[in-house]
C-alpha cells in the first residue's frame, strides 16, 4: 500500500506524539532506565530525542504500510493526541 498525500501530516504528527511520550513522558520512564542499565551506545540512542525520532518514525510508517485495522487506529490516535 503506497503513502497517500494525506498520509504524511498523520503519520508526522504520530512520530512526533510517540517520540514525545518515549522522552518526555513518566509512563516510558522504567523502559529508559532498563535501557540506561547498559551504558554505552544503547543508553545514547534511547536518550537521544533526534535518535529516537527516527526509530518512532521507521515503526510508525511501518505499522502503517502493514494495514492493519488495530496499527491504523493506533497511528490515528497518536497523531490526533499531538
């Protein structure tokens, strides 16, 4: 299923609400500090806000180019939260 026009704003604006929630976010705070306990490169990627980004966007487009009813609506959600 190829990306319509009308599906770039929804899929933005559900990397940026997702990216959002990884960073910023209490309920994502213990999946950071399990990533943290490793130090390093992985500790780096996961706080990264730029990192992150791109990781949230390649799974956003992804649950969106697989089509599934449950993936669309979660997309849908998160980009109308933002």
């Amino acid at each position: 299923m190829p990306l319509a026009s009308l599906d770039l704003p929804l899929l933005i604006l559900a990397t940026y609400r997702l990216q959002a929630i990884w960073n910023g976010e209490r309920i994502a705070q213990p999946i950071r500090a399990w990533f943290r306990r490793y130090g390093g490169t992985v500790a780096y990627f996961v706080d990264c806000p730029l990192c992150v980004s791109v990781w949230t966007g390649g799974g956003i487009t992804t649950v969106w180019l697989i089509g599934s009813l449950p993936g669309q609506i979660l997309v849908g959600a998160l980009a109308a939260s933002a």
